[in-house]
C-alpha cells in the first residue's frame, strides 16, 4: 500500500497536465459544433470536396459529421492520441525510473517481493488512467450537454469514449513489457511519441484502405467509431486481440522484472 | 551462527566478469571489511547478496536465506549504497517515512536521534543537498529501522572527517548492540580501525581472508637499509622479498618469512643503519594487488 500512494503521489502532477491537455482538445473542438451544426449543408459539402482517402484518415463521415455524436468521435481521435502517449509513456517509465533515477537501491533492498513492487506500482498506473478518463469524460459530457443540438445517446456517448481507457491499457502494457527489456534507455519520451504516432500513422493510412486484417496492426483502428454508433457494440476480435496484448504484456513483464538483474549506475 | 553466508559466488555480465568464486562467511556481531580497488567486484558481491543481481553459480545467502526467494529477510538489513540516489521532489522527512514505512514499525523517535547525530536538516529537499548530505540521509535511511545487519558500501566518500568519525562511531555503537558490519571499501584506514576480519579481493577473486592482526602480523616487516657503501644488489635476491627499492647506499622493501634469514644476509655487509617496522595495511595491501606481487 505504501508504494502504491508512494506513485501515486509522484504521477499527481503529470496526471493534472494530461487530464487538462485532453479536456483542452476537446474543448477547443466541441465549441465549434454549434457553429458547424448550424452551417451544416456548407460544412458537408467543403468536406465531401475532400479526397475519400483523406477523409477517412481524419476519420470523417459526411453523412454523420453534423450529429453531435458523428462530431465528437472525429475530435476523439485526437484525444485518444493523447491518452495513448500519456499510457505509453507510464507504462515505460513505472518500473524504468527506479533504474534510470537510481533509486533502485533504496526501493529493491527493502523487504518486498520484486513481484510486490510490479503489482503496486501496475495498479497506481491502471488507477491514473481511470483517474484521467472519468475525469476526462464527466468534463466532456458537461461540453457535449451544453453545445448540443439535439438528443443523442449517452450510452453511445459513454462507449466511444471508454475507448480511450481501452486503447490506453494497450498502450500502457506495451510501454511497460518494452521497458523491463530496455530499462537503460536514456530518455523516455522519444520511444513513446514515436511508438504511439507511428501506429497512430499507420492506423490512419490502414483506414484509406478497408482490410479488416490490417486494422489489428494499430490499436488506434481496433475501435471503429461509425460502427459502434451503428451497432452499439465493441467488435470482439479486437477486443479481444487487445485483451490479449494486455494481459500478455503485464505477465511477461512480471516474470521479467522478477527475475532481471538490477544493474548500479552505468 | 553465520549472519553472511556466500558461497562460490560467480558473477558474469554476459561475458564479463563480476566475481568469481567468491566465498566468505561473516559471523554475528563481528564488523567484517572488504577491500579491493574499484571495479574488483565488491559492489557486485553486495548487489548479489541484496538480491539485487542473480548470481551466475553459486549462492549468497542472508541470516540463512536468499534475498531473492525471501525477500523478507531484508527486513533486518540496513544498506547504505556507494552513491544515494533519492526521488526528486521530496523531503528529507518523507523519504525517510516512506522508508520506514516498509519496516512496520514506528522510526520516528530513532529517525530524529540519528538527524540530530549526523547533523541533519529534516526539512531540506533532497534535491537541494550537497553530496555529503545526501549521504547523510542515505545513513539515516539505513539505520532508522534498527538492522541487525549493516551493509555499507564506500560509505564515507562525500562525508568530511569530522562527519566520518561521527559515522564511524555510530556504527561502532550499533555495533555494541549487536549488529553485525560487512564494511566495503577501498580506503584501508577506515577498515583497518574499525574491522575485525578483512578480505581482499582483486580482480573479482577473494586473495586473502584473515584476521586483521593476522594480516598486519603476517610475517611482513618493512626493512629499510642503509650501507656505508653501495648495497649489492644480489644480497636481496632471496626468496620473501618483495617491494624491492634500491638506489645506491639505500635499499627498502617488504620481507614476508623467518627473519633471521634476512638479518644472516643482512650481516654479511656494512651497514650503517637498518630499520625493521610493522608494515601498515596500505603496503600489505599493495603487496597483494600489484600485478607482479
């Protein structure tokens, strides 16, 4: 318990700095809405000007772009994007930094279990990601409640945006297992911007074209907005895959860390 | 009963090597030194017994157990490493709770005996102390839960001498309550003062394990000759000699043997003064780690 509130603690800060940068996004964006759902038919056919390929990279659909729900889930993207950074870096700092910092030696010398330290310091970064998104999602519903148009589904509203979390576990699984076998990397942040993006990029130009198989490359395409609003649910095999990719990565890196050297200062 | 146990400890990074059947048994209540000079595998040897490192052969064992399989034992070890490193961001009083924190029992009345006693500021970040500071609050760290065992390693680089005695004296205190010291360190004063049993290691290998006074007895004397004339080379070419430095009338080195058989030789020529002196551990030391000795 005591490391747990230990990480806690220090992610506070950079938890405050991830929640604001996503509410920001969609923030900015949302309060466009009004003024894009009244000048709708003009807003449609500027995009409809747009190459197919183009626009399903931004994820837009002309049909739906005017809905609220149609609206937020091409902003969401974005958000996801961000959360996806957030959980990649977490996940490949959570167990690193006590290498990188040095502090190894004061936390791995104390009478605790090696997989004791994994558990806390997994469930702290799990509870700063449902910390971030319930936030982010009490904040963005407020938005969306007050620049509506029409009703729309909360429900569907809630299942768009639980994809954030969804895509932020796997992210975070994969930053985690990559550190416990790269644990001297200098500096954090390249590896997961680039990470992150790149499946981002790739997510992107899968979507230009419609294989489904190689939308399980980026867990950015696992979740297909259009398609949850149409069919009000998740499609199984990417959740599935996802499921898998987490729980695999979280063992590995269980077994890994318990059984790695701690190497002194290089 | 035995408080260290390691036995054919072997350590390679990769292809490296770390130690290489390093064996030493450390008794309860006893302060044990370690020397060799930097990279001879001490801190390997420490990071292996804290479980830290996974030895490649061999095992290295506390109060009977591997720190690795019973992480529990090291709840009655105190370490205080070569370089304290702390998180950023805190004060000296949290990182010391939240070290405390892992021993389940309340510190705070020792934490602010052993402040006082090191001389330091509770409320100072981490950050913002000097290094000696720092290794002020890595000592407090390790002492604050009472271990019976105290593993340091390089200790009092960073502490001014006056703070080394200061640290020296408390862990000759925790030492008369009983705690058992396994001293790391490649400064031979601080070992020589202080050690009751010492081992060198050079070159990840254990060279020598003895008892202090064994090892500053150990037959060596430091022979010092000054001749009327020029000394013949050829009458220090004998077996126990070493350390041999001549130039002209004076001749100096260490005789490791029966003495006699030194002073039959010596008698052989003219001299006009000869002195024969307890070696200091610094020159046993060098014996042993100069490549050729």
């Amino acid at each position: 318990m005591n490391m747990y509130l230990h990480e806690l603690k220090s992610l506070r800060k950079s938890t405050i700095i991830w929640v604001c940068a996503m509410i920001t996004i969609a923030l900015m964006y949302l309060s466009l809405y009004p003024a894009i759902y009244r000048d709708g038919a003009h807003f449609k056919d500027m995009l409809a000007g747009y190459p197919a390929s183009i626009r399903a990279m931004l994820g837009v659909t002309v049909d739906s772009v005017t809905s609220l729900l149609g609206f937020y889930s091409m902003i969401l993207a974005f958000v996801v994007l961000c959360g996806g950074v957030q959980a990649m870096n977490l996940g490949m700092t959570i167990l690193s930094k006590e290498t990188r910092e040095r502090t190894a030696e004061f936390l791995l010398v104390k009478p605790v279990s090696r997989t004791a330290v994994v558990t806390a310091k997994v469930l702290a970064a799990l509870t700063v990601l449902l910390v971030t998104d319930v936030v982010y999602y009490a904040v963005a519903s407020a938005i969306a409640f007050m620049v509506r148009q029409s009703s729309y589904s909360g429900g569907l509203f809630f299942m768009i945006n639980v994809t954030i979390l969804f895509v932020q576990l796997i992210f975070f699984a994969i930053g985690a297992v990559v550190s416990v076998f790269f644990d001297r990397l200098r500096s954090v942040l390249p590896v997961s911007l680039g990470t992150v993006f790149g499946c981002y990029i790739i997510g992107a130009l899968i979507a230009a074209g419609k294989d489904d198989w190689a939308r399980f490359i980026s867990p950015f395409r696992y979740f297909d907005y259009p398609s949850i609003i149409g069919s009000s649910r998740y499609e199984t095999p990417y959740l599935i895959t996802g499921a898998v990719i987490v729980v695999v990565s979280i063992v590995t890196c269980y077994f890994v860390y318990a059984r790695k050297d701690i190497h002194a200062i290089s | 009963m035995n408080v260290i146990e390691i036995k054919n400890l072997t350590k390679y990074y990769g292809k490296a090597r770390g130690v290489i059947d390093v064996s030493i048994d450390v008794e309860q209540g006893e302060i044990f030194g370690f020397i060799g000079p930097n990279g001879a595998g001490k801190s390997t040897t420490i990071r292996t017994l804290l479980g830290l490192i996974y030895p490649t052969r061999g095992s290295a064992k506390i109060f009977g157990k591997s720190c690795t399989t019973n992480p529990e034992v090291r709840e009655d070890v105190g370490y205080l490493p070569s370089e304290v490193f702390y998180y950023d961001g805190m004060r000296v009083i949290d990182l010391l709770r939240y070290s405390a924190s892992f021993y389940g029992k309340d510190c705070t009345k020792r934490i602010n005996e052993l402040a006082e006693i090191m001389d330091l500021d509770l409320k100072r970040r981490i950050d913002d102390l000097s290094f000696g500071n720092k290794k002020k609050v890595g000592i407090v760290q390790g002492l604050l839960h009472g271990p019976k065992l105290i593993i340091l390693d390089e200790p009092t680089t960073g502490l001014d001498p006056l703070m080394q005695q200061t640290f020296f004296d408390l862990i000759a205190s925790e030492n008369k309550k009983g705690a058992t010291v396994f001293l790391s360190s490649h400064i031979l004063r601080e070992v020589q003062k202080m050690c009751e049993r010492v081992a060198l290691i050079k070159d990840g290998r254990i060279i020598k394990l003895e008892r202090m006074s064994a090892l500053q007895e150990n037959n060596f004397k430091r022979i010092k000759v000054e001749g009327l004339s020029d000394l013949d080379k050829t009458i220090f070419d004998m077996p126990g000699v070493s350390k041999l430095e001549n130039g002209g009338k004076t001749a100096s080195f260490l005789y490791r043997g029966d003495i006699n058989n030194v002073i039959r030789k010596l008698a052989q020529t003219e001299v006009s003064n000869l002195s024969i002196d307890e070696p200091d551990l610094e020159e046993v030391f060098m014996h042993y780690y100069s490549k050729d000795g």
